[in-house]
C-alpha cells in the first residue's frame, strides 16, 4: 500500500521554509522514500510570502505539480494567518503546524473554520534558546515531522544530524544548537 504524504510550506523569503522543505526531501530520500521537495516561485524577496513543497512517498512520484489538497501545512510566520488563505485545501485528517506562542485555541479562530488538528509549537523560542538567534526553519522541520510521523525520532535525529554535518562542514560549532532545536521541538509538539 502506497502512503503518500504532502505538505505545503508558507513563510517569508529568509526564514527557511524553502530550505527546510529540501532538507525534509534530502532525509527522507535517505530513508528510502521517494521525495520531492520544492519552492513555487514568483517575485520573492526578503520578507515577501513564499510557498514550498514536499511529496514524500513509499512508491514512485508520478505527480509533478503544486500541492492543491495538503495532508500538512507548515506556517513559519504567524502573521501569514492573516494575509494567505493557509488552510485552502487542507485536508480535515491531516493538521496545520504553526509557528506561534499561542495556544491552538487560540489561533483557531484565524484558520477559516478549518476543523481538523491544529498543532502549535514556539519556534522563535526555541531556536533562540539552542542557537542563540531566531532561526525558525530547524524547529518547525522538526514539528513537521514528529506531526506527520513521516518517520522516527530516531532516524530522523541522525539523518539530521549527517546533514547538518555535511552542509555545516566549515561552521561544525552550529551543529550541536541546531541538534538541539530539533530535539527541543519535536518533544514540544509530543506526537
């Protein structure tokens, strides 16, 4: 049985939305899943709303478009609640993951009557504490995952961890904050 998985991303150019749809791609390739991961783009720029996207499947990816009718939305910055329609297509099954200090009650309210689960997790506090500076792309890629449950905490700490170790190779001090975030996060959202 095939499962597949899609998830939209929303942030602003310079959070890391983009880059942690690929990294998500780039690990769950490493676990044998077929992937894909991608940014729609249009006339971005630092703090303008961006959109990013990952297919993540147990069998071959035949669909090459944008994701219409998510399983998960991603929302790095909470002010997009009130400027982009975040739940369009969101599947009641599936769950938002957003980027806030709030409560799901209390971000409900913002999510155009969107019923399904809403998971809350303060990234900004989060990366502040591990990293020392807001950096929000590592947590919410954490929560993203410990929500989906895409694969292990496990796995996914270690394929992190070589990735990290990889793209960091002339920075190595930023890999144990970064560990830290995404531990941190996934324990916060507690799937």
């Amino acid at each position: 049985m095939n499962q597949e998985i899609e998830i939209r991303w929303h942030g602003r150019g310079g959070q890391g939305a983009k880059t942690a749809a690929l990294l998500l791609a780039d690990v769950a390739f490493k676990t044998g899943k077929y992937v894909q991961g991608f940014p729609e783009y249009g006339p971005e720029r630092m703090g303008a709303p961006i959109t990013a996207y990952n297919r993540i499947s147990d069998d071959r990816i035949r669909v090459h478009s944008n994701i219409y009718d998510p399983d998960y939305v991603v929302v790095v910055d909470e002010t997009l609640l009130h400027s982009v329609d975040v739940t369009a297509g969101l599947k009641k099954d599936g769950a938002i993951i957003i980027n806030t200090a709030k409560t799901p009650e209390e971000v409900r309210p913002q999510l155009n009557g969107y019923e399904g689960r809403v998971v809350t997790v303060d990234a900004r506090n989060i990366s502040e504490e591990a990293l020392g500076k807001y950096f929000p792309n590592s947590p919410m890629l954490a929560a993203v995952v410990a929500t989906s449950g895409v694969m292990g905490k496990e796995q996914f700490l270690k394929e992190m961890e070589a990735s990290y170790k990889h793209k960091f190779a002339k920075k190595p001090e930023v890999i144990a904050g970064n560990m830290k975030a995404l531990e941190m996060a996934f324990d916060a959202v507690g799937c």
